[in-house]
C-alpha cells in the first residue's frame, strides 16, 4: 500500500509541476522584457 501511495503522489507532483510551467510559460509571454529578452532589471530603472 504504501507504494502506491507513493506512486499517487508522484503522479500529483507531475501534474502540479505541468501546471506550474504552464503558467510560468504564460507568465513569460506577458513580462516586459529588455534588449536582450531577460525581463526587467534593476539598470531599467535606475536611472529614473
């Protein structure tokens, strides 16, 4: 029993880290980005 408890959690940890890039994907398409496509840096706004 026990190892199929540690399956069924492996199996929920692979669905959770899908969504997790899934969103980290979308996130990634919504970020302002630099010059060199990195997202923002502290250099972006010091100079304010």
């Amino acid at each position: 029993m026990a190892e199929n408890d540690e399956d069924a959690l492996k199996m929920e940890i692979d669905e959770i880290m899908d969504r997790v890039k899934t969103i980290m994907d979308n996130v990634a398409k919504v970020m302002p980005q630099d010059e060199e496509g990195t997202g923002r840096t502290n250099e972006n706004r010091s100079g304010a």
